[in-house]
C-alpha cells in the first residue's frame, strides 16, 4: 500500500514537471496548428468524445468509443481486432499530439487523459454543420438537373425535327434551329446563377 501511495505521488511530481516545461506561449494556439490537429478524424472523435468531461477518463474508454464511431456501432458490438486498430494508433501517436499541443493532459504510463481548458478554443472548429443546409443544396441541384435535362431534350426534339422535316420545325432555318437551342441553355444557365 505504501509502494502505490509513493508511486502516485512519483506520478504527481511529474505532472507537476511536465506542465512547468511547456513554454508560456502555448497558452493558446494558431489557426493553423487547430486545423493541422483537426485534420485527422480520430483526434476529432477524441475531443468530441472528451468535449463533456470533467474527470479524467480511461485512454481505453476513448479508445473503444471513437472505434465505435468509426465503424458506426456500439462498443459491446465491437470486435477485438477493430479496438485494436484504434487503441494503437491513439497511444502511439494521436493522444500524444493533442497533449503536446496542451488540449489534453495524457498519461501514458497510467492510461488515464484529462480535457484541458485550451481545448474549448478548439470546440468551435469542431461543431458539426446543420443537415438542413446540405438537404436544402440537394433539392436545389436537383431543380436544377431538371432544367438542364429539360433543355437538352428540348433541344434534342427541335434537332431531330428539322432532320426528319417534321412539320413544326420546317419553319424554321438552322441558324434559327441554333439558336433556339443556345436560348434553352441560356435560360437554364442564368435560371441556376439567379437561385
């Protein structure tokens, strides 16, 4: 019992060490160092996971939830070869980098990662866009599609027409034929720059 309570304290002397090395200027971070952090989806999934704690978590715990994310189950559904995949990489590399970085305190020798303040600075980057707005772009390209499969048939009818000479387009000359079909595609293409 006496062995556990001197190597906790080991422990606390060098938590102590490692916060008193960090430069004074990693109080906050440049754009350019969130976006480079944030460019990898699992350290992503780690501060998303993270973003609601106070305490410090399990690295295992992260670990199984982020693999439960990317393989979009739950943790009781995964197998041990997909826990793996995640763990490894997030004790290797990505928990060290958040932790350098000063977003996260990461225990390597004991496992356990705790949020720090700096990384509320990083939450905004980190909110995800409202469907609405992608469902609302998906409607208005396909009113769009129609537009310019209506022309082309259109345009198609009128060609195939003066071909075969049928009577609604005998009236009509080839630069008159022409040009009736650029105004189909006019109209759609300032129909699409209008909306």
């Amino acid at each position: 019992m006496n062995a556990a309570h001197i190597s906790s304290e080991g422990n606390a002397e060098e938590e102590t060490a490692d916060a008193d090395e960090r430069p004074a200027d990693e109080a906050s971070l440049s754009k350019d160092d969130i976006f480079h952090l944030l460019q990898n989806e699992r350290r992503r999934l780690v501060l998303r996971y993270l973003r609601g704690t106070t305490e410090p978590v399990r690295m295992r715990d992260i670990a199984e939830q982020v693999a439960a994310w990317e393989h979009d189950t739950t943790v009781e559904e995964l197998t041990s070869k997909q826990r793996q995949r995640v763990y490894i990489p997030l004790y290797q590399s990505h928990l060290s980098k958040l932790d350098e970085a000063g977003l996260i305190d990461y225990q390597k020798n004991r496992g356990i990662v705790e949020r720090q303040p700096l990384a509320d600075m990083v939450d905004q980057y980190l909110q995800d866009a409202p469907e609405t707005d992608s469902s609302d772009e998906d409607e208005s390209d396909a009113g769009l599609d129609d537009y310019y499969v209506g022309s082309t048939v259109l345009g198609f009818a009128l060609l195939l027409g003066a071909v075969l000479e049928l009577p609604f387009t005998t009236f009509l000359s080839g630069i008159a034929l022409s040009a009736c079909i650029l105004l189909l595609f006019t109209v759609s293409t300032i129909k699409r720059l209008l909306d």
